[in-house]
C-alpha cells in the first residue's frame, strides 16, 4: 500500500510535467542568440581555464574576471558580492537591467560557475554560464517593465551544496538583508546535451511511465510554490523558440529536482525554476574529467538561448499584479 501510495503521489505531481513543441519561432529573438559565442564562453571557461572550484582557487578567480570582462564589454557596470571561506574571498557576480516600472519587483537569472572537482565543468556548468552571458548581451538594450538581474554564483559544487558557505546561500541573505524584493528567479543548470536516441533519457523514480525516452528536451524543475512561474516561463520559451519542453511542478525532495541554486532561494520562500537537459540522468560525462567542451550540442544550446531570451524579457514585461 506504500508504495501504490508514493506511485500516486508522484504521478499527481506529474500531471503538471509534459511536453509541448515551441509555437512559431519569434526570428528577433533567434537572430540575436549566436551559437558561436556560446562556444566560445565554453571552450574559455572549460577548455582554457578548466576545472575550476576552491581545490584550484587561480582557475576559478579567472573565470570570474572572465565573467567580469564580459559583462563590462557589454556596457554593464558589474557588482561584486563577495564573501570570505578558508582564508581566501570568493565573489557572487551581478549585474542589472533597471526596470522602467514602479514596482521594485527583481527576475533574477542565475547560473554557477564553478565546477566539481576533479572535471573541466563544460556542461556543468559552462553551458549555463555560457547562455546566462548571452541573455545578458542580448536584453543589454531591452527597457524591462520590472528589474532584470543576472548573477553568476560561486560555490554552488561539493562540499559547499547545501551548506551556509554555498555561494548562492550567501548571495540571497545578502539581498533579502538589503531589501532587495526578488519575485522569480531562474537557474541555467546543465543545459548543453541532447540527443534523440532512444534510452537516452532517465529520470527519477516513477517519473518514465509518463515521459519521453529521449533526451531531446530542456527540461523546467518547479515546486509546487512555484507552479505560477513555471506557466509563465514555458509560455514565453514557447513563444520564441521550437525547441521542445517538459515542465514540471513537483516534490523538492525528489532526486535532482532541488540539485542547483534555485534550492536556496525555495529556502526562502522566493518562486524558482530550474532550467536543465537533466543533468545525471542524461549526460554520460556528468561530474567527470571527460565533461570538455567537444561533448555538447551547440545547435540545440542556441536554440535553448533563444527560448531563454524570449522568456527573460516576457517575464520582466509581464504586467504588475
């Protein structure tokens, strides 16, 4: 009886997970997304630096200065949130799109830059990074109704993952401290491999009787707070990109749902998405020596980008409740 029980929980929460094709690409938004800058931040960040996390403390100071470079040469004045750990200063990185709107209200869009020890990061996550300083470039110009912040986190690797020291830990105290009224935030995870062959994609228990074997898909991971958010968030990928999407509101508990920054802000309360190819349960080189830049799809990170783009800037011009 236990375990029908869990099956119909999970399969409750999966009512709320499937896919959709994209609608009619919006060209504007794809036009702007280049693949081969895409490559490039990826092949810095995990082909000339390489791994880079506490264990190799140059490495990742220099992919934050790369991140840094990137976006003053996009015209963004770039905040430092740094915190100190060992002995040594590691730094949250931030930069702003002020909203034209009355409102206060923040879209925050995350990705980590770090990688786990003992591997280069090239999906995990050099393809997050990699898009986050694409929406950056491509929104420098746009005038949002509410405030576009982008942030690249430390430390979000083992063994600061669910710790105090886990650098967007440290980064969301900081801005509730400060009074900072963050109303979504979305996490860029692991979201540079897909493939359509078949078996190519696994899941959490329970969670394959009701979704595709291929891991063709960019998948949005919600709580079930955070079910408003997810609408909206796969409305505006959707309208910009054909890209296919699963969604799903869920349990944080489940295996991978809470594995990324979105957890500390879940933490406080605040709606968060996570935005993957499903990481583990996809990609074969996930946490390994052998996740390097050659491994991921560049063609499907570029139309991941678009849809990205295309929802960051609906989310931040939807109307103020």
């Amino acid at each position: 009886m236990r375990r029908i029980g869990f099956a119909l929980l999970v399969f409750n929460a999966s009512l709320v997970f499937g896919q959709t094709q994209g609608l009619a690409q919006d060209t504007t938004t794809a036009r702007c997304v280049s693949v081969d800058r895409l490559k490039a931040h990826v092949a810095t960040l995990a082909g000339e630096i390489g791994e880079r996390n506490v264990l190799h403390p140059a490495a990742l100071h220099a992919a934050a200065d790369y991140i840094r470079q990137i976006w003053q040469a996009q015209g963004y004045a770039v905040s430092t949130v740094e915190y100190t750990l060992n002995g040594r200063t590691w730094a949250n990185l931030e930069i702003t799109r002020q909203g034209q709107g009355e409102s206060p209200a923040i879209i925050l869009i995350g990705a980590h830059y770090d990688s786990v020890a003992g591997s280069p990061g090239a999906n995990d996550n050099a393809s997050g990074v990699a898009a986050l300083l694409e929406l950056s470039r491509c929104l420098a110009a746009h005038r949002p109704l509410r405030t576009l912040r982008f942030v690249a986190f430390v430390n979000e690797e083992p063994p600061f993952f669910y710790t105090a020291d886990m650098g967007s830990r440290v980064y969301v105290q900081a801005a509730l401290a400060r009074g900072d009224d963050i109303q979504a935030m979305l996490a860029l995870e692991t979201i540079g491999y897909y493939t359509g062959e078949p078996d190519s994609q696994r899941y959490p228990p329970l969670f394959s009787l009701f979704h595709p074997d291929r891991g063709n898909f960019i998948a949005f991971v919600a709580n079930f707070a955070s079910r408003a958010l997810l609408r909206q968030a796969v409305a505006g990928f959707r309208a910009a990109s054909d890209f296919p999407v699963e969604q799903t509101a869920t349990f944080s508990w489940l295996a991978g749902v809470h594995w990324s920054d979105h957890y500390s802000f879940w933490r406080e309360g605040i709606p968060a998405l996570m935005v993957t190819d499903t990481a583990l349960y996809r990609y074969p080189y996930y946490h390994s020596r052998l996740d390097t830049p050659e491994k991921l799809d560049y063609d499907g990170l570029g139309r991941v980008a678009a849809g990205l783009h295309g929802m960051s800037a609906a989310l931040a011009d939807a109307p103020m409740n």
